[in-house]
C-alpha cells in the first residue's frame, strides 16, 4: 500500500502490522479448526508473536504519530476465548 513512499519507517510499520495481523489470523484458525493443548500452546505462540509485531510497528510509527498529534493506533484484538 505505501509502495510510493520514501519513509522506511512507514514501510516498516505497514509490514509489522501486516505479520501483526497474520500471527492473529493464525490464531485464530488453528482455535476454530481443532481444540487440543498443542492447538492452544501454538495458538498462545501466535498471539505472542503478534503483539511482538505490532509492537515494533508503532515504533516505527511513534515519530509520524507524535508529529500528527496522535495518540495511538487501533489495538488488534487478541481477545480470544480459549
């Protein structure tokens, strides 16, 4: 989507939060397909991994939301009933 931008940061924010989104996805669909410890224990990792991505995206965020006069982004959610 930022194709033609010249910040890196943005590029970089747009990648983590898109891993951010995929970790959470697959999460997700390994909770729906099949309910076991190894499905939870992989589930948990994902989630983990994910909160891992978007935090380093709003690190390359923080200088262009601080600039914009912006809090903070959308969180993505990870509330998933286990």
């Amino acid at each position: 989507m930022l194709e033609g931008t010249q910040d890196d940061n943005l590029k970089y924010a747009e990648t983590y939060f898109a891993l951010a989104l995929l970790a959470n996805a697959g999460a997700a669909d390994m909770l729906e397909g099949r309910r076991s410890d190894d499905v939870d224990q992989a589930a948990r990792a994902l989630l983990r991994l994910s909160s891992r991505y978007e935090s380093k995206a709003r690190e390359f965020m923080a200088p262009h939301m601080a600039s914009a006069g912006l809090r903070s982004a959308t969180t993505i959610r990870k509330n998933v009933s286990w």
